[in-house]
C-alpha cells in the first residue's frame, strides 16, 4: 500500500513496510513541516490578481505550511490570495503596496476576510471561510499602550474610561487644536480647547445650544474677565429684544444702539399699539417708581427744592389702572 497525506500540512503517512531505505528522510521532512506550522516564517510576492500559496504534498519548500506569511509585492487591481480548503491557521503580515486596491485571504472556493495594509492579522479557517481573530474578538486588555490608526467603532455597549479613578487626563486632538477636549483628572475638570480648565467646565471659543439650557443651584455670570463683548438676546420677530453693549456700559430692550442712557427701552416697532414700559406694582402700599439723586436748592441737580419752573412746554401720556392721564412737564426756569 502506498503512502497517504493528511489533509492540513501535507503530511507524508507512510504505509506499513513501505518507504524502505527513505524512511527516514520522509519522517525528518514531515518534522520540518510540523516545526513550519509552529514557527515557521515565509515571505510570498503577490505574483497575480488570483495567486495561491504553494501547498505541496511531503516537500518541505510549499508556503502554505508555515505559521506566519509574509505578502509582499504591488497590487496591480483588486486581489485575493488562497489556501487550500483546509482547517488551519495563520499569522498574515500585509507588507504589499495596495493603493486604492482590496486584498482578500481565503481559502479555495471560499469565503475571503479582507487584509488591511500595512498591519499583521491573526486568522483562521474552517475550510470555507477565513476568519479573522480580532474582528471579532472577546475582552480585549492591554497592559501597555493601545494605538490604533485606522477607524475605532464602539457599537453596542458602554465606554468607561479611567475606571479606577486614576490620576490620569483624556484628550481629544482636532484638525488643528491639540487640546480639542480634555479632562484634568486631577483636578477633575474639562476643557474645551485648553489643557488648563479653570473650572469644571473651561470653554475657550465658542458655545452654541439648539435645545434647552438649565442653569440650576448656582449663579450665573457673564463676562467675569471685563472684556469688551456684548450680549444679546433675540425673540421671535426681535433682534434684539436685550442688549449689552459691553463697550459703551449701556443696555438697551428693543436697541443694539443705546444712545442716550445708561438704559434704553426702544419699541422698535412704529405701530406697536403697545407702551414702552409698563409697571404692575402689586403691592399697593409702595411706589411704582423710586427715584434717587441729588437734591439742590435750585434746578443744578437731578432733585430739586425749587418751586419755581419755567414755560409748560408739553404733557406726557400715562396710563393709570386703565386710564389715560398726562403728567405736564415745563422747562428749565
């Protein structure tokens, strides 16, 4: 009966009282084979849009026996390499120059798992489809330092970082910013474009919400640095229905142009049907308006002791609990 040969690593199974004198020679070829597929190295040229790796039976020169294959050389088009139909596994270091082209590794007949250029996978084949171990892999721990140069997908379950609540900081680099986002955990703030919050939240640059805001337990301050920058708060049909202008001082309702005051209320509209200003004192026993000022014995000051006035000039119209009044007003006497 002549020899056989498994079905993997092309194995020369020698039959009884065959082989005689080359016994051998056959039995040190199949160790160097097994040796192969435990630590053994190949490097391949990629000689075709459909190569295969060389699987031959009893030599010890097919590539296919060896643990880890090297595939080198220049894609001229779309490729894939084959083994043969069999279960086995394999270490693929991609050193080829893709381009724009796919590099598939399959075995014969079978379904491909594609290569990604310049890195090295660890795969395995059940005779029709070629897996690769890390696509879909377990729990995954690495002690040193993880760095990853292709896209990262986190789909399906939560994102912890830092777990044990080490003193150690997060960023986010952009296009052009190295500190995109950052969080000090030592000080157990986040900054947003600055690798130095000064609170638990440090913008620098700008901040824009679509949705609700809540401030909620605490104050709010606008402009604590006392830079010149303005406020402004718009409504439906009103630009500025309030307005800081931070370099004048002055705040104007209805105005980005207070002119005239420290405050100025600007209907902004020329047929409004509505007042300027109304007052809805719900406390009867207190005034609608206070005024503080200066008080002079003459018409110097913002107060005035002075009974004499000037020329009644005009009459401002007031609107009382529902009824229209005038107030007279007279010029300087």
């Amino acid at each position: 009966m002549a020899s056989t040969y498994s079905s993997t690593l092309n194995l020369e199974l020698q039959a009884s009282g065959e082989s005689s004198g080359t016994w051998g020679t056959i039995t040190n070829n199949n160790l160097t084979k097994v040796e192969s597929a435990i630590k053994g190295y190949v490097a391949v040229a990629i000689a075709s849009t459909t190569d295969s790796l060389t699987a031959t039976d009893g030599t010890t020169a097919d590539e296919q026996s060896n643990a880890i294959i090297k595939l080198t050389g220049t894609l001229t088009g779309n490729t894939t390499m084959q083994c043969e139909a069999v279960e086995n596994w394999y270490i693929v270091d991609n050193a080829t120059t893709m381009g724009t082209y796919t590099l598939g590794f399959k075995p014969a007949g079978g379904t491909a798992t594609n290569l990604v250029a310049s890195s090295k996978h660890i795969l395995y084949s059940d005779g029709s489809t070629m897996f690769d171990v890390l696509e879909d892999a377990g729990n995954i721990k690495a002690n040193g330092t993880l760095t990853v140069s292709g896209n990262t997908s986190l789909d399906g379950g939560t994102f912890v970082f830092n777990e044990s609540s080490a003193d150690l900081d997060f960023r986010i680099e952009g296009n052009g910013d190295a500190n995109l986002f950052f969080t000090d955990a030592g000080n157990d703030r986040i900054g947003i474009k600055t690798a130095s919050p000064s609170t638990e939240l440090h913008v620098v640059g700008g901040v824009k919400a679509t949705g609700a805001i809540d401030f909620d337990g605490g104050g709010f301050t606008f402009n604590d640095s006392g830079a010149s920058v303005d406020f402004r708060a718009e409504t439906n049909t009103l630009e500025n229905a309030f307005f800081i202008d931070g370099s004048a001082d002055k705040i104007g309702f209805g105005t980005d142009t207070p002119a005239d005051a420290s405050v100025e209320i600007n209907q902004a509209n020329s047929s409004g049907a509505i007042a300027c200003l109304s007052l809805d004192q719900d406390d009867t026993d207190q005034e609608f308006i206070k005024f503080d000022g200066t008080t002079a014995s003459d018409q110097s000051a913002s107060l005035t002791t002075d009974t004499s006035v000037g020329s009644l000039t005009g009459h401002i119209r007031v609107n009382i609990n529902g009824t229209d009044f005038w107030i007279p007003y007279y010029a300087t006497n």
